[in-house]
C-alpha cells in the first residue's frame, strides 16, 4: 500500500523499529503483552496526558551510520507520527488516554492484552481511549469491537498517485 517504505536497508529497518517502539512506550505500567511457546504474541501501549519518552534523541543519536536518504526516510516517518498524534489529540477530551501501540501476530493474542490495558486504565479512571491507525492495519478491527471512528484522512507522504495511503481515528467509552 502507498509509496515503497521498505526500500532500505536493515540498519534504517533496525532504528525505525526501535524508534517507533519509543515512541509508543511512555509507562511500563501501561505495555502489556502476551508471550506463548512461540514468542511474544501481542503487545499494547498506552500513553496519559503528560507522559514524555526520549525516542527523537535516541532516534537522533542513531544516525551517525546512516545516509542522507536514509535520515530523511525515517524523519519523514517520525513527522507522519507527530503529525497524526496531533490531530488525536485535539479530539481528546478531558480524562483520556491514548493507546499509542498496538499490534497482535496471532489470531486470539490481541484482544485480551488490549482488554487488559483497558482495565488497567479504567483502574486509573479513565473514562475515553482514543486512537489512530493506517491502512496497513486491520482498522475494522475496532469497529468490530466497539470503538468510533471519528476521523480519517489522507498521508501524502505515503499516497501514491494510485492509491491514498488513510489514517484512521478511533474511539471508545471504556469507564
């Protein structure tokens, strides 16, 4: 889908893996995961209002290996991140978290970590998550599951002049 983002090597592979998980993570009281026999299944993230990391100087620091392309590749992907995390966050009203990672590779690991965090947040009462998500995902997932949609939009960055690369905003009553 969208434009190729996967025309690099494996060190740009490496720091835009290890910058998005970054990104996503502010508290490990809110990562949760699920690992079976094979390996780690499911992992979700939640961000609160306040929460900072430091993924923009680790990312930073990592680019002392790489090309000119290779930084603008992955400055374009972190602009993209900002860029859609500021619109969520105008939506966001008071007493909200953000589930800012969330991802399953098998069919059943996803939902009990994402309903766990869910918990998790409702103990700390609060009462919305928000979200967003691309075309990459399987977004009907979350209106499959109660969350909603109340946005899209179109990332040029990633847009072809075939194919719209969409971002999707969620969200969902949870308290």
């Amino acid at each position: 889908m969208g434009k190729e983002q996967g025309a690099h090597g494996a060190e740009v592979a490496r720091v835009f893996c290890g910058h998005l998980s970054r990104y996503s993570l502010y508290s490990s009281e809110l990562a949760l995961q699920a690992v079976d026999e094979d390996g780690l299944q499911a992992i979700a993230f939640a961000w609160m209002p306040g929460d900072t990391n430091d993924a923009d100087v680790w990312m930073r620091n990592q680019f002392a290996t790489l090309s000119e392309e290779e930084r603008n590749t992955l400055l374009t992907n972190e602009n993209y991140l900002k860029r859609i995390d500021a619109e969520i966050l105008e939506k966001m009203v008071p007493n909200s978290a953000k589930l800012s990672f969330f991802i399953s590779r098998k069919k059943g690991c996803g939902t009990p970590v994402l309903n766990a965090l869910i918990e998790r947040l409702r103990s700390r009462g609060v009462e919305w998550l928000y979200f967003w998500t691309d075309c990459t995902c399987n977004w009907q997932y979350y209106v499959k599951h109660g969350f909603e949609q109340i946005g899209a939009g179109v990332a040029p960055e990633f847009s072809t002049d075939k194919e719209d690369y969409t971002y999707y905003m969620f969200r969902k009553r949870i308290l």
